[in-house]
C-alpha cells in the first residue's frame, strides 16, 4: 500500500489500522496487550475475557451507569505531565484525562480511528486534520486548532514562551519530544479553529500513529498559558478533554481520583469516580482484588495469577502482548561488552527459557529479536539463542575475556514484562558464574530513580522492556536501538556511541549505534509500502539478533485482575492507551 496523493483517507484508515493488524493476523510503561484483536480469554475465576473482536468494552453490558471503580497498580509516580514522562504509569492516569487527535480501537491491537479530528490525510509529508467542533476542556474552554499548536510548541519550541524546557522552573521535556514531534514535524500551521496542517520533514510512515501515542495528549493552551514560567506544575493538575478529570493528587496515600467529565465528547463514561491506588506487591493486589477492595488490577505475576486462577470473586484476564522485556548491555560504560563475542556469550549463557518457563510461569515466551511476533517485521525465521553455556565458555574465549565482572541494575517492583525483576537477576547472576562471569546486582528501590540511572548511562547493564506506543515496529527500532545522532558522530569502525553525544536517544540503553541498523530503520521511516516496509524490519531484526546489543528475554503477555463486581464485557484488555475505563460497567 503506498500513501500517494490521490490515497483517500478512508482508504488509509483501512491500510494504517491493519499496518500492524495485518501482520497481526499474520501482526508503555505497564500493560500491553494485541495478538489478532480478539477477546482477553478468561482463565480461572468466574470470568472470561472480554469479548468480540476489538476485546469487548463497548459499554453495551449489562452494568449500571454510576459508582466508583478502584485500579490499583504497583507504582505511583507524582507528576502527570504527557511531556515529562515515558512511564506507562503515567500515561494510565492521562489516557483518563486527556483525549487525541487520532485514537487506537480498543483492543485491536493497532487499528486507528478518529479522534479529536474527526477526519484526516496523509498525503507524502503532508497531514491535513479536520477537527470536532464543540469538544471542551475539563476547564469549560472550548477546543480549537490552536490548543493543538500550543500543545505542540510547549513540547518541542525552544523559541514558544511556554516550552517546557525555557528555564529551571519549567521542567524538561521528555526524550518522546523528539521521536514523537520535532525528529519529524517542520510545522504546523492551523488553518481555522478546525483545521489543521503539519508538514513533516520526510516521509515518515508512522505519524497518524505518534499523533495517537500518550504524550501526544492534547492540553488546554488556556492552561499552557495561566502557568506561565510555571510548566512543571501541570502534571499535578492537568486538564483535558478526557473521560474523567482529575480530582486530587493524594500524594500521602499514593493515590490518584479522577471524576466523572459530565461533558465528555464520546459515549460514557459510566463510572462516577475513579480511584488509582498503589499497592506494591504483587500478591498483595491480587488479593486485594480477590477481597474486592480494589476492581481492576495490574502488574500480575506467576504467584499473583495463581491466586486469581482459584479465586470464585474475581477473575484473570489474558492476551498477548506487543512488547518486549529485555537485558541492555551498554558498550559505552563496560568496555567488554564492545566485542560481539561477548554479548553473544552472554545471550548464550542466560537461560531465557527457564526465566519465562519457571520464573514467569508461561505468562510470556523467549524473545528472539527488537519486534515481539504481533508486529510488521517480525522475522519468524529467527530463533532465541541456544542455552549452550559450551558455547558461551568458547565465545569468550575467542573473545580474549576471562574473569569477567558487571553490575545488572534492576528495579523491584513488577512491570508487565518483567514481573519478578530481582529473582530473574538472581538468575542471571547464577548462569553467568556457570561461565566464570561475576554479577553484582544493584537493586533500586523506585523506577523513577532507576530510569533515571539508566537514562545517564551510569549501568554496566540493566533490564528494561517497553510496551508498544503505536503498535509500528519504528517504536520499537528507532525508539529504543538507535543512538538518534548522526552517523559523522560515530567514530570509523566502531559500533558504539556514548551517552554524552548531542541528541543521544536515552532509550538506548546499550550506546549501540550500529550503521547497517541505522541505515535500515531509516529506510523503515520513509518508506510506505507496506509489503516493502516489513522486509526492511524483518532484515533489521536479523541485524539485531546477530550484534546481540541485548539479552532478549521475553514477549509477555498482557495479564488483568478484574473483580466480579465489574461487568467484565464494558472492560477491554488492551494493548494502547491503556486502561479505557470510559467503557467500563459496575454490575446492578
């Protein structure tokens, strides 16, 4: 399919949505979900999945309109700004909050369908939006085109009066800045309250994707502008368009409330308030479900499913996700991990099968390259690295290395793709001392002081993982395995890059700046075809899997708690803009 002028927008909608779909069938932080967009399968409980074929949540059910839903998570972050953040965590809250100019179906795993712009086209590097008229703000203001303009300029405009990056007081803006907006976007112009233009740089095949993703959230430029110089306050109070707006920020409790928008654009919400509460442990939430102190949960796993698989009051709901956990060896930092030989080594060495089989508890599978099998340019001709600890034992030593020492930083709490971090450090500890390898693990208390860590670069290696933004393997590729600097910046001959070059993706968290990669995740951005684009994708991931940049540790599935009190056919386990409450049904 190839976006050329004459390309409609209905026909579009079609080929983009089944972009990733099409592979599906074929194709944040916390939470994901996709496989071929049919219902979450229940399993144990009283429940079954949600069901038909965008994974339910239509509020059709049977539920009643009113009443208050608790969501409890294993985190809480204290800023809910969509420009400062990466964390699914805080996207859970602003995907409450805010709306977009173009929406994700819920449940399918990819699809796109209009937002706040109710009609739009790309045509080459141009992208025309026609918007909703009468759509208003948690603050009474109506939305215009200029709320998008300001939105944007806030993010990316070092030269707008209230980018978040002008001083110390404003804050900064996260790295999705750049591989959302300004990497791609030369302009925007508004043409009328309702009409937008953005002119891109390049061809770039997954915009109307960004233009869904959580930090392109559309905030109120009457807020943007009452802050003034004070920018770094809006995550604490922030006003959209959204389902639900946003009541208190409870930061004694570690809870968030949202109440019910009374002028909500789109059908719903049925609720009446929304609780998000934080409770660490992962056994611990599941009971608290089970005991129907809190409705939904998250962040589930082995132990936890068990108890919710022989629970009679709540159930557990399971599909496969977009997203791939994985360990980054980082070049820079631990200057054995610049010869391939050694990362290879290591991938040979670390037992992913045992951590997804006995860790994980077949809640995931091995992962085998950068794309989990549910997306365009997956390469279903590779497979996971052999534990072979012989042939590890070999590599290193063809490699010249023996006596080998690293720090493996890791996080505590769960995260979707890694829901028991420090026993699989434990693991990796002990298949690496099999092949003479010592592993000190620095354990962090918090994920928000761990991505900082990790962020600067400051790890010998690190677990990381990412649920898909956009369902593109561009969000995958470019945003975590390109270095996003220039290849001149790369010295000859060398596949690494440090941390400290101008315009360094903080993604990478392994410095990898491999040139072939570069060259075909490039390629990937500007090419349309979606024939052509999947053999890009699928030749970068052998690239890959072969340089072995990280260990590639699992697919997880996506795994919700979910009490009988909810009307489990309101409630769609998804994979994008997560949880859609504004569907979701209490029982009568």
């Amino acid at each position: 399919m190839s976006f050329d002028s004459d390309t409609s927008r209905r026909s579009f909608l079609t080929a983009a949505g089944g972009a990733a779909a099409a592979a599906m069938a074929g194709c944040l932080d916390s939470g994901g979900s996709g496989g071929n967009g049919s219902g979450g399968n229940g399993s144990g409980g009283n429940g079954s999945g949600g069901n038909g074929s965008d994974g339910g949540g239509n509020g059709g059910g049977g539920g009643q309109s009113g009443g208050t839903l608790t969501y409890a998570r294993g985190d809480y972050p204290s800023n809910y700004d969509p420009h400062q953040s990466t964390s699914g965590e805080v996207a859970k809250i602003t995907d409450q909050v805010y709306s977009h100019l173009i929406a994700f179906v819920p449940g399918s795993g990819g699809k796109l369908t209009a937002g706040l712009a109710k009609d739009y086209e790309l045509n080459g590097t141009t992208v025309t939006l026609k918007l909703r008229q009468g759509v208003k703000f948690h603050n009474g203001e109506e939305f215009t085109a200029d709320d998008f303009k300001a939105t944007y300029r806030r993010f990316v405009d070092d030269s707008y009066q209230y980018y978040l990056g002008k001083d110390a007081v404003s804050g900064e803006p996260s790295g999705y800045a750049s591989v959302t907006y300004s990497d791609w976007i030369k302009s925007v112009t508004v043409n009328g309250d309702y009409d937008l233009e953005i002119e891109l740089k390049q061809k770039y095949a997954p915009i109307l994707r960004n233009l869904g993703m959580f930090p392109s959230a559309v905030l109120s430029k009457k807020q943007i502008e009452e802050l003034g110089k004070k920018q770094n306050q809006l995550g604490k109070n922030p006003v959209g368009t959204g389902p639900f707006t946003f009541e208190e920020l409870d930061d004694g409790n570690q809870r968030v409330l949202l109440g019910k928008n009374d002028d909500y654009w789109k059908d719903g919400p049925y609720l009446d308030r929304v609780i998000f509460t934080t409770i660490g442990q992962n056994s611990t939430r599941a009971q608290a479900v089970i005991n129907g102190d809190a409705q939904i949960i998250d962040g589930i796993g082995a132990q936890a499913s068990k108890q919710l698989q022989n629970s009679d009051s709540a159930s557990l709901l399971q599909k496969d996700g977009i997203n791939i956990g994985y360990m980054a060896m980082n070049m820079e930092r631990y200057e054995p991990f610049r010869k391939k030989k050694v990362r290879q080594a290591v991938s040979h060495a670390i037992n992913t099968k045992a951590i997804v089989d006995d860790i994980y508890e077949g809640f995931a599978s091995q992962a085998d390259q950068p794309l989990p099998p549910n997306v365009t340019g997956y390469n279903d001709s590779i497979d996971p690295y052999s534990n072979d600890k012989e042939k590890a034992k070999k590599l290193l030593e063809e490699a010249g290395e023996s006596e080998l020492s690293f720090e493996l930083a890791t996080f505590s709490n769960p995260r979707g793709y890694n829901p028991s971090p420090v026993q699989t450090a434990q693991q990796v500890k002990s298949d690496l001392s099999d092949i003479g390898i010592s592993v000190k693990i620095n354990q962090f208390s918090t994920f928000s002081s761990y991505l900082e860590y990790t962020y600067a670069g400051k790890h010998d290696a690190c677990f990381l993982g990412w649920y898909t933004d956009n369902a593109d393997p561009d969000n995958f590729d470019y945003v975590l395995l390109h270095p996003g600097v220039d290849k001149s910046e790369i010295p000859e001959g060398q596949d690494w890059v440090s941390f400290d070059t101008e315009g360094y993706n903080t993604n990478n968290a392994s410095g990898w700046a491999n040139r072939k990669f570069m060259d075909l995740t490039e390629k990937g951005q500007k090419t349309y075809g979606e024939s052509e684009r999947k053999s890009i994708y699928q030749e970068a991931s052998k690239v890959a899997h072969e340089e072995a940049p990280w260990v590639f540790v699992d697919y997880a599935k996506t795994l919700r708690g979910v009490n009988q009190a909810v009307d489990q056919s309101t409630f769609t386990v998804t994979s994008i803009n997560n949880p859609y409450l504004e569907s979701v049904k209490l029982k009568q």
